[in-house]
C-alpha cells in the first residue's frame, strides 16, 4: 500500500458525504463509501489489493474505532436504557427464534448443511452500520432507542455465537477469548469508574486541555487497541472489544472534548477507510458463474428482512424494524472465516455477503423513511 493508494482511498470515500448531503435523500455516509470501494476494489476497477496487510490492518483499527463510537453512543446513563434494554432482548431473541426456522428452510433447499451458520446471519445486527445511522439521521425517541439495545443485544450474541456456527471445533477457544474480553471490560469500568470519581480523571482533563496534550484521546486508543489485542489472541473480532470498550465509556460518561476528537479520528480518517475497505473486499464477479449462490444471498438477504421485519406484528414500526436487520461485521467475518478453513462452497462466501448487501440497501431506505418520523427536528415541541 503506498501514498498513492491511501489518498485515492480517502478521495473516493468523499462519496459518502456527497450522497449524505442532499437532506431530502435521507442516505447514511456508510452506504456511499461502500460503493466506493466496490468501485475502485475486487468488483470494480481493481486499483488497491484489499489483501493488502498495510490496507487490512488499518481498516481493522478502523473496525475497531467504529465499534467503540457506536458504543459511547448507546445511552448506557440514560435511565430510559434499562426498560429499552429489556424490551431490545426480547425482540433479538424472538428475532432468533425466527431466524432458527427460516435458517432452517433455507440450508435444506441449498442443501449446504450450514444451518447454524445462517441462524446466527438472519438473527444478527449491524450496530457498527445502524449507530451511525442513527446518529447520521438524527433519530430520537422511546422507539429509536428500543431499537437501538436490539441490535447492540443482537450484534454482541451473534459475535459469541459465530464461531460456534461456523467452525464448532474453535469454539471453545472462542468462547475463552470472548469471555477475557468481556472480564477485562467489567475491570476497565470499575477503573475508570474510580478514576472520575476520586476527581482524577478531572485532573488530567484540566492538565491536557491547558497544554494541549490530548492525553484522554491517547489513553482511550492505548486501552482500546490492548483489549483490540487481547481479542485478535483469543481468536474473537475486534468488534467485540471495541463495542465492549464503548459501552464502558458510556457507562462512566465521555467528556465532550473527547467525543469530538474521537469523531474527528474515526468518521474522518480511519471509519471511512475501513468500509472502502470492506466494498474492495467484495467479489460479485464471483457470483456470476454460480447461479444457485446468487439466489442463496437473495435469500439470505431476504429472510432476513422477513425475519426483523415481522417484529412489526410486536409493535415495532416497520422502517425501524428493517433497519434493525441491517448487517455487516457478522456476515464478513463468517465469510472470512468461512474461507480460511475452506469450510463454505464454492461461492457460498459471496453469497454471504450479498445478502449482507441487501439488508444494507433495505436498511439504508428504511432509514430514509425513519428521518421523517423520528428525526430530532421531526418531533412535535414538548
């Protein structure tokens, strides 16, 4: 990877926001750097290698940074959080439930004995793609936040679950390794927890805002990247740690200087390079030659918005629902994995991520509708 790459890279993700401009579209910045990067990646004209490790691990620190915003985002102080919280799990597991049969169906009419794999891909949820576009939109209100737990309680338990689904002989070692996250988690809570309340963190706020030292950024990607770390040596996403991470920064409480530098790291450099990435990752040539793989991502991507979108029959409005079934970590790391260990069809990866990309594009009209109803400047004055 060269100069040269990134800054075509950084130049073509610019259609993200160019797209997000026109307010009456309604469209989220992810959708527009994701086909950026089909265009200049494996699909498209092929000018950068997404094989690339330079380009590969920046987009992984890129995952990771966008997970651990779309975390601080979840309203963890919010007292409107807890009955949400309850409310968002039964929805995932009912969401599961469905999944379990029309995962089902499907693995018996392909025939690819891959059931509990596509279980874990119907049931799942984006929150690295539904958060910012929650945040992008401006979506507020009971229902919005409803749905905003679902998905974070739907994306952390398919996470746990995919190994299991798609290499059951790791997951063991998996489901250690998630566990370690998670411990080390709770520790950083009560840490931090500590810290801001014996006034220190307070302290070295002052201290870093009078010499401009940047010290709460440095310590955040210090501690996120270790735990980022320990994830990667437990065979676990960074997803994982960075959502976790979030969470436990929302649940102490994120200093407002702070929240913009991480905006100004994550949406303007590092977020953007990790879904190019993601867009140059994708081969839907492949596709081309197999038929059968083509109407398998079809279904996939259908049966999952049948599946988040029946929760309309709970109360749930339906523009809400489908942009609940918005996925994206889960499906690209099954088929990363998928393919590694040679356990998927031929195609099969493909197929995976073409459903992934209809519940993208479903999600990304869903959130359009979504804006006129339940965007801040859309609610009716108190």
């Amino acid at each position: 990877m060269s100069f040269f790459q990134l800054s075509l890279i950084a130049a073509v993700a610019l259609l993200g926001p160019l797209l997000a401009f026109p307010r009456t579209w309604h469209l989220p910045m992810v959708l527009g750097q994701l086909l950026a990067g089909i265009a200049i990646g494996r699909t498209g004209l092929g000018l950068v290698d997404s094989t690339d490790p330079t380009f590969t691990f920046v987009a992984d620190v890129g995952f990771a940074l966008i997970m651990f915003v779309a975390g601080t985002h979840v309203p963890v102080r919010d007292q409107a959080i807890r009955p949400a919280l309850g409310g968002g799990a039964l929805r995932a597991a009912i969401a599961a439930a469905l999944a379990a049969a029309v995962g089902t169906v499907i693995a018996f009419a392909f025939g690819t004995g891959h059931a509990p794999l596509y279980i874990v891909l119907l049931a799942s949820s984006s929150a690295a793609l539904v958060l910012p576009i929650v945040d992008s939109l401006r979506l507020a209100g009971p229902k919005v936040l409803t749905t905003t737990a679902q998905v974070a309680v739907a994306d952390i338990a398919c996470i746990v679950a995919l190994p299991l689904a798609v290499d059951p002989p790791n997951a063991p070692r998996a489901a250690i390794g998630a566990t370690a996250v998670a411990a080390c988690s709770v520790v950083l809570f009560f840490v931090l927890r500590w810290l801001e309340l014996s006034g220190t963190r307070g302290r070295v706020h002052d201290v870093s805002e009078e010499r401009k030292f940047a010290l709460e950024l440095r310590i955040q990607l210090a501690l996120l990247f270790a735990l980022s770390g320990l994830a990667v040596a437990g065979h676990v996403s960074v997803m994982l740690a960075g959502f976790s991470f979030g969470l436990v920064v929302a649940a102490v409480g994120e200093p407002r200087r702070l929240a913009h530098q991480l905006f100004a790291v994550s949406d303007g450099f590092l977020g953007p390079v990790f879904f190019v990435w993601l867009g140059a990752s994708l081969d839907l040539r492949a596709l081309a030659g197999t038929p059968a793989m083509v109407l398998l991502g079809v279904c996939l991507g259908a049966g999952t918005l049948l599946v988040h979108g029946s929760l309309r029959l709970l109360g749930q409005p339906l523009p809400l629902a489908v942009l609940s079934a918005s996925q994206l970590g889960v499906p690209v790391a099954a088929a990363t994995i998928g393919s590694q260990l040679s356990l998927l069809e031929p195609g099969e990866a493909s197929a995976l991520i073409l459903g992934a990309l209809i519940t993208i594009g479903a999600s990304a009209a869903a959130g359009s509708r979504a804006a006129r109803t339940f965007a801040r400047n859309a609610e009716a004055p108190a």
